[in-house]
C-alpha cells in the first residue's frame, strides 16, 4: 500500500527570501549593463570625434597647394608624431603608398576589405581586430584593436591632379583594457552588494517572523488547565490580528463547552444522588421495624414513583447526548402544527382542568416539516411549564401564525416575571430558577434543553421573553413551501 503524500508549501521565508533575491539581482544586472554599455557608447563617440579632427587636419595639409608631395608627407609626419595612438597610411593616385607610421601596424591588407569601401565613401567608422600572429595587446590576450576611418582627398599639384587616399587607425586597447577591468569591478560590486541584501532579507525575515513565533508559542502553551489565557490582538501585527481573534473566539468556544461539559457530570451526580438517597433512607427505615403488607405496599409504590422520575430522566440525558452528538434521527413528514398542538392539548386537558387553568388555541394551520413525535414533544414540555406556573383560573394561550419563510408558534401564560438575568440560561441543562421550591412538583430542569436540541435539529429557533402580563416562549419553524 503506498500513502501519497501532498506536497508541502515553500516555508514564506524562504518564499520572501527567493523573490526578494531575484528582484535585487535582476535590478544589479540591468543597472550594470546599462553602466557598462553607456561607458562603451561614450568611448566610441569620443575615438569618432579624434579620428574626424585627425581626418581634417590631413586633408587640410594635402590639399595645400603649391606644396610637393615629399613637404605634404614630412609635415603630416612631424603632426603625427605628437598622437600617439594613431597611424596612418597614405597612398597616391597609383596606388603606391607614400607614407606609413613607423611603430604603427600594417594597415595595407585593410585595403581590401569591404569596411574600407564603405569608408571611404560615406566617412563612417569601423572597428578592426588584427588577427596577424604576434599582433596581441599588452597584458591582454585579445588581438590589438583599432577604431580605422578612411578618405580622399584630389589635391592638384602643377596642374596635375593627384589624388591621394589615406587611412587612419586609433588604437583602441586602452579603451578596452579599462572597459574589461570597469566590467569585472561593477560584475564584482555587483555580487557582494546582491550577497549582502540576501543575506539582510533573510535576517529581516526571520526577524518579521518573530510575532508568529510568539504567538505560536503561547498557543502551545496551551492546555485543558489554562483555558482562559487570551491573545491580545493589539501586540501583533495587523496581519495577524485577525487570526489572534480567531484563535481567541475558538478558545472561547472550548472553554465554553469545556466547562459546561464538567458542570454536566457535576449535575448529573448531584441530581442522582438526592433520589438515591431518599430511597436509601426510606428503605432503612421501613427495615427498621416488622411492618405490615399494606404499609410495604406504599413504601413500595412511593419508591417506584422515584424509580420512574430517574428512568425518565436517565431516558432525557441520553436524548440529550445523542442530540449532541447530532445522531437523532428524525423523520420528516409534512405536519399541521395546529393539529399536532391540538393532541397535546387533549392529552393535558385533564391536568389543566384540575389546575383550573384553562387552555386556547387561535391561527389556522401552518404546515411544517419534522418529526410528529418530536415536535409534539417540544410542544408536551412548552405546556407543561405554561399550566405548571399559569395561576388558578387565568388561560395558557398558544397562538400560530406564519410568514414567507418562518412558521410561528407563541406559547403565553400569565404567571410569575422571570428576572433578565435568568433568560439566557433558561435552556440550559438542569438549570431552575429556584431548584428548591419545585423540587417536589417540577421535573428535574431538562425539559428545556431538550426542546432547544429538537428545535435547533428542526432548523428552527426559540427564545422567551417575561413581562407582569405573561411569559412567552416563541418558537420558529421552517414553513413547509408547498
Ligand atoms: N412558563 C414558565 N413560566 C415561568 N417559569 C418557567 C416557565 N417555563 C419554564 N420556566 C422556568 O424554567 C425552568 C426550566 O424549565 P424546564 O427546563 O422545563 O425544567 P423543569 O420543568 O424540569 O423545571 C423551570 O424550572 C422554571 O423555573
Ligand atoms: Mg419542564
């Protein structure tokens, strides 16, 4: 058997450190090619501008006229002398060549080439490489370089007209040795600086991580013991912050049903120990002492009202978990809530009458859907309270009626005013608002409970209100939409 395992995400660190780092070292190699290419551009207009100058100042000296062929080239040596990057070769209308600068390289074969051509006839300049062994640059292992312009110029000489065609070369190595040194500097900078920001990301994330870590500390810190601790929303940053309330809220919820689960088995054992207890003394004193059938007769009738009030109330707790637990089955049939609510009434009537409580029904019938048992369940334990606290001689009256989405029911009965400060609670389990004074009349404080876990599992809501007039609880449905 294999277990496929889901990739896990990129930790955000390295996340943050990744695109951070991409960006600064792509920001470092536009800026230092657009450095390099503009130093190289600057280089190239300047050698365009010195060969220009060099171009003119020859043709001025060739096309002085009066002047031999011999003075023109000792005069365009003695200025040459003082460039010392350029050489030049100089050729008559024959093709012969008249002058080439000692020291300088051979620039015959570039007599040939295409560049030349092109040279000499729109005045651009090219770049040569000379590839001839033994023609490398000083410290380089590059061949020498050269930026060449050509031109010519017809300089009449005795009424003859002599043309005379030259070539210029500007010895570009210097350029370049400083271009590749300048390249290898910014290149250089250029990694250390993109290693520095790295490393200053990774330690700024880390850094802006700590708030997580803090929080994630004291959420460990955690436990069934301190379920009261709280995060405080204003000390983390806002990006956290909804997550802190988040956590917070989810804490509360646990510690609610944390506590109320402990309540729970608090009240269980209490409530089963006062029955228990009375039975137990009851029976000790029955034994005491030889007694008649009839009398153990009533003690044992008496004990098996007991023993029905705990079946009954061992049967309501199981209820009450599986309703937890959201295992109660319902069934869901279509139900007039009047008719049901009706049934109740004929099965109470006989207990109202001897109350002297008088029960009233007003609406028509509004259909739902749910369980008939269950729902006339909730309606059995609404009654029950309403006739139970109803004075002598004053009506329960249960009222039905219905809008586009909600089917309601409102059970009312005068009576006594429950205080604000008991209504939450009223639904809670085993919860009585005075637990000694009903001991002997009323049940044991589920009754409640149970029809909030029915009615929440119908999709419906309930909720009371008191007041001198009357209390009442109102209970909603979801309509039936025919
Ligand atoms: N109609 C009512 N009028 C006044 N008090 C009521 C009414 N219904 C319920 N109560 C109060 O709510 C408490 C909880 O009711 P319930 O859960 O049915 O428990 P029980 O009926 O077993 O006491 C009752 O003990 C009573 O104090
Ligand atoms: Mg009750």
């Amino acid at each position: 058997m294999s277990i496929r395992r889901r990739h896990r995400p990129f930790s955000l660190a390295l996340r943050l450190t990744f695109f951070i780092s991409l960006a600064t070292i792509f920001a470092f190699a536009v800026l230092t090619s657009i450095m390099l290419s503009s130093v190289k551009n600057h280089f190239a207009e300047m050698d365009e501008q010195d060969l220009n100058k060099v171009k003119m100042t020859l043709s001025s000296i060739l096309l002085e006229p009066g002047a031999s062929e011999a003075e023109k080239v000792e005069k365009v040596s003695v200025i040459l002398a003082s460039y010392r990057h350029i050489s030049v070769l100089m050729l008559n209308a024959d093709n012969q060549m008249l002058y080439q600068s000692p020291g300088g390289p051979d620039l015959v074969p570039l007599l040939n080439t295409p560049q030349f051509a092109e040279s000499l006839k729109t005045g651009s300049v090219f770049q040569w490489s000379d590839r001839r062994p033994g023609a490398t640059a000083q410290d380089d292992h590059r061949p020498k370089t050269y930026r060449i312009i050509a031109a010519s110029v017809s300089a009449p000489y005795h009424g003859k007209d002599a043309t005379c065609t030259f070539v210029i070369s500007f010895s570009i190595d210097f350029h370049l040795h400083y271009l590749d040194e300048l390249k290898y500097n910014l290149w250089l900078i250029a990694a250390v600086m993109g290693l520095l920001i790295i490393l200053i990301v990774v330690f700024a994330v880390h850094k802006g991580h700590a708030p997580l870590r803090t929080v994630s500390l004291k959420i460990k810190n955690i436990s069934s013991e301190n379920l009261d601790v709280r995060l405080d929303p204003r000390t983390v940053p806002v990006e956290l912050e909804q997550l802190v309330i988040s956590f917070n809220h989810m804490i509360e919820r646990i510690e609610d049903v944390f506590t109320r689960q402990s309540h729970f088995s608090a009240d269980i054992a209490h409530e089963m120990r006062t029955p228990v207890t009375n039975l137990v003394t009851q029976t000790e004193i029955v034994l005491s002492q030889p007694r008649s059938i009839k009398e153990l007769e009533d003690v044992l009738y008496s004990s098996l009202e007991e023993y029905n009030r705990m079946a009954k109330m061992v049967s309501d707790m199981l209820f009450l978990a599986q309703a937890d637990d959201h295992q109660l089955i319902l069934e869901h049939a279509r139900l007039d809530l009047r008719a049901e609510t009706l049934k109740v009434f004929d099965f109470f009537e006989a207990w109202a009458e001897e109350q002297h409580v008088s029960l009233k029904m007003s609406g028509h019938p509004c259909w739902v859907e749910g369980d008939a048992l269950m729902l006339r369940r909730v309606m059995n334990n609404l009654l029950s309270n309403a006739i139970r606290y109803t004075p002598e001689g004053e009506t329960v009256h249960v009222t039905l009626s219905e809008n586009d989405e909600w089917v309601k029911v409102v059970i009312a009965n005068p009576g006594p005013v429950i205080t604000p400060e008991h209504l939450p609670r009223l639904f809670d389990r085993f919860y009585r608002i005075d637990a000694s004074r009903q001991r002997k009349t009323a049940g044991s404080g589920i009754g409640l409970a149970i029809v909030k876990s029915i009615v929440r599992a119908h999709q419906g809501k309930i909720h009371v209100t008191s007041d001198p007039v009357s209390t009442r609880f109102t209970l909603l449905l979801p309509r039936l939409k025919s």
